[in-house]
C-alpha cells in the first residue's frame, strides 16, 4: 500500500547473492514482460473478453457499497505509489514539501485508502461469495486473482501500520524507490533491497505476482477507457410496429422503412 517514509536513515543494504540477483533483478522483468505481452495477446485473441464481466444485474446493494470504497480507495493508493516509488525525495523536496509535510499526508491518506480499500474489497467478495447468481459466475481466474489482490493489499497495508506507525518509520524513499526505478533505467540494483523489511520485500513479490496474472483477468479493464464512445456513430433502431404511438415523430427521426 502507500508506504509512508519518516526522516529516520535506511538500513544499508549488503551484497546481493544469487538470490537477491532472482528476486529483484530477474523476477521483475520476468513479470513486466508477461505483464506487457500478456496484454498484447489478450487484445488480439480476446478482444471480447476484455471487460469486467459485470454482475450488476445480479446483485445491486452489495456492489454500492463495496464498489465506490474499493475503487476510490485504490485510486488513492495507486496515486500514492507513484508519489513514493516515481518521484524521487528530491523532487518532492525542490517542490517546497518538506519530509515532515509530505510524511504526515502520506501516513493518513495511505492508511485511511488502504483500510477502504480492504473494506471494499471484502465487501465484494462477501458479495461474490454469498449471492448465488453472482458465485455461479465466479469463475477459478477470478478466485485467483481475488487472493492475490488481496494478499497484496494486506501485505501493503500491514507493512504501512508496522513499519510507520508502530515500529516509527522506515524511509523506504531511500531503498525500495530507487530499486524500482533502475528497473526500468536497466541498470536493476538488487543491494537496495537486501536490507528492507521483509514486510516491504513481501508486499514487492506479491505485487510482481499480481503484474504477472493482470492481463489475463478481469483487471485488464483498468488500462482502459471508453473513449471509443466519443465518436462512435448514432445507433439506428427500426421498429417492427405498425402504430408508432399518437405523438408525431420528432425531426430527424423519420421511421426507416
């Protein structure tokens, strides 16, 4: 989840073994990889399975509630790993956000979006459990992917409460950050994840996890958008009656023949 740092100096990491070489330099490009050619191919041969195959029609109390704190809750979360993990501290810094301002916004938006989020989250497989109809269509990729969501988030969850509020702080700015960003410079530095709690480090694999299922479940709809809606053409409906009603027809509305 959103990992919150503290000004507290990183533990320094040691020398990455073979290990340390698997974990955090071949696992994550193994997963980007499947991560971006498991998309391609999901477009080009599952073009009409690319959706949530929603359950609305189902069930709709359920999914009021746990949808908007699942959703609003993992926007906020997203939007904090991109300010932790993207945006180095000294950017942040130049920006006029002090450590302290940024630590202290980090701590209650991350903690309050990761408790919505799991809030939401149980809320839905609550739902998907308990409403035959919606459990009927459960497929085992969905349950799959229920697990790792959730394992994820837990682990993320935990790692912000443990690591920054009970334990008082661990600046992974410092360490788990710029190891993720030498992912994609290709220049992966393993020795910055040797010294991280394991809590951080578990939260990293079970994301790699994650990355590695996306594209062949029903998140692949969060990579897109509509926007094909925008220019679509107007749909023509032609009716099969007779009488049309006593109202004239509307300009522009001319029944086809």
């Amino acid at each position: 989840m959103n990992h919150v740092p503290l000004p507290a100096a990183a533990p320094e990491g040691g020398e990455a073994g073979a290990g340390g070489v698997l974990l955090w330099v071949a696992l994550p490009y193994v997963a980007l990889a499947i991560f971006v050619l498991g998309h391609a191919w999901r477009y080009r041969y599952d073009r009409f399975g690319w959706t949530t195959r929603s359950s609305q029609l189902y069930e709709r109390r359920l999914l009021r509630i746990g949808s908007p704190l699942f959703h609003f809750g993992i926007l906020v979360v997203f939007l904090g790993h991109v300010g932790g993990l993207v945006i180095p501290d000294a950017w942040t810094e130049a920006a006029g956000i002090t450590e302290h301002t940024y630590h202290v916004v980090a701590v209650v938006l991350g903690t309050v979006a990761g408790f919505c989020t799991l809030a939401g989250l149980a809320i839905l497989v609550y739902r998907r459990r308990t409403v035959g109809p919606v459990f009927s269509v459960t497929t085992r990729n969905d349950k799959l992917m229920y697990a790792v969501l959730t394992v994820t988030i837990l682990l993320g969850l935990a790692a912000t409460v443990i690591a920054n509020i009970v334990d008082g702080g661990y600046n992974y700015r410092e360490t788990v950050s710029p190891w993720f960003r030498s992912i994609f410079y290709f220049q992966p530095d393993p020795e910055l994840m040797t010294g991280v709690p394991i809590l951080f480090q578990l939260h990293a694999l079970s994301a790699l996890l994650l990355f590695s299922i996306w594209p062949f479940t029903r998140l692949v709809h969060m990579l897109t958008a509509p926007i094909g809606y925008l220019t679509r053409p107007y749909i023509v409906y032609r009716s099969r009656d007779e009488q049309l009603g006593a109202r004239p027809a509307r300009r522009g509305w001319e029944r086809v023949s």
